[in-house]
C-alpha cells in the first residue's frame, strides 16, 4: 500500500508554529505541505469588512517558512481559506503576500487561486430555480437576505485542487478560500501528480460553482444543488 506523508505545520496560517519542528517535519520527505488560513472562529465580521482575522507581519512569516520549504524539496503547498473568510478581496490579500515573499526570495513559480465569492445574481437566479435552501431549523431564506448580504462565499471540497492539477496550470502554489482541511488532503491523495509544487485556496475561474453553503451569521445556513 501507499504512504502518503502530509506536513501541517499549524493550524491557521499566522498563528505561528517552531521552525525547528518544522525542518524536522520537512526532513521526513512529506508528499505535501497543507496548512488552513482562516476559520469560523472569530465569527463574521472579518467576512462583512473584508479584513482578515491575524496580521500581516505574522501570516507572512508562517508562509515564507511554508514556501521556502514546499520549493525546497519540491512538493506541493496548499492553503485554504486564505485571508480568513472567503472574499476576494481576502484571497488578493493573501497572494499579495504570496507574490512579495517570492519577489524577495528570488522564487518562481505558478501560482493558482481559486475563489469562492459568490454572486447576487446567480445565487438569485439558483434561488428562483429552486436550488437553495435553508437548512433546518434556520429560518427562512429569500431573495432580501441576498441583498443584504455585504459579501457571500461557498463551501468547496477537494474538486477545485484536483482540476487546477488535471487542467495541467502546474500550480506550485494554491490560494484558495473556504474549503475545509480534509479537501486539501483529499485532493492530493485522490490524484497523485508530481508536476505540483505549491498550492492555496480561493477561486479560480477556470473552478466555478462548487457545490457549496454560504456562510455568514446573518445568514441561515443553505443547501444549492
């Protein structure tokens, strides 16, 4: 049987972890490097305002150490939820990030980022065709809690990573934003492919419309077909 050896160095990118645990982790010849970006946890306004939950200085530390070491021994780096909540403008955040780190460490590289904001009107349009609802016992969910929405994203699982592999754009490394743990993992033992060096989470627009659940506490949680 095969091993797969996956490295998660913490578990929110920015919280911090020992680089020495780190090297002896890397050291161990992981077929991977997975690490989350963001949680539920600090609730929704970092959601609402577009701010992500831990600075700047702290998550670029963690992600320089990630990336040097996933180019290192040339293995893929896959983040999720990057920038914390799922909007676009998190995900441009944390690649910002990702492009400074390999300005200043001479690295070069592809980089994939998948989304998961959401438009109105399509979630409108899936409303109308009765493709959303609301998950018990949340309460009703129509077409005005769409428009009061500041900001909308989905729920993905491992598809997203393992198109961006099959559709050979040769990420070595992925941004992506609200997809679980379990996706990144799955998504690299589910088709092994060398070729990808590093990768995070977001939404890509060659991966659109997963199926997913919008989240944000003043929305009730839904089901799109």
């Amino acid at each position: 049987m095969d091993e797969m050896r996956i490295l998660s160095p913490t578990g929110v990118c920015g919280s911090g972890f020992l680089e020495e645990s780190f090297e002896k982790a890397l050291a161990k010849k992981p077929h991977f490097i997975g690490c989350d970006g963001g949680s539920t946890d600090p609730g929704p306004s970092h959601l609402g305002s577009g701010q992500p939950a831990f600075p700047r200085e702290a998550t670029k530390r963690d992600l320089r150490i990630m990336l040097l070491g996933a180019r290192r021994i040339d293995v893929p780096l896959l983040v999720g939820s990057a920038g914390t909540a799922g909007g676009d403008v998190h995900l441009d955040w944390f690649c910002d990030i990702v492009h400074e780190i390999a300005a200043e460490e001479c690295l070069s590289f592809k980089l994939a980022k998948i989304h998961a904001e959401q438009k109105q009107d399509y979630l409108k349009k899936r409303l109308r065709e009765g493709r959303i609802k609301a998950l018990q016992p949340a309460p009703e969910f129509n077409a005005g809690v769409i428009d009061r929405a500041s900001c909308i994203v989905g729920m993905m699982g491992a598809e997203p990573y393992m198109r961006a592999i099959v559709n050979k754009l040769s990420a070595e490394v992925s941004a992506s934003v609200n997809s679980p743990d379990i996706a990144q993992r799955s998504s690299t033992a589910r088709r092994r492919t060398p070729s990808i060096s590093t990768i995070a989470t977001t939404h890509s627009e060659a991966i659109r419309r997963p199926r997913f659940c919008p989240r944000c506490s003043h929305l009730p949680a839904t089901s799109i077909n």
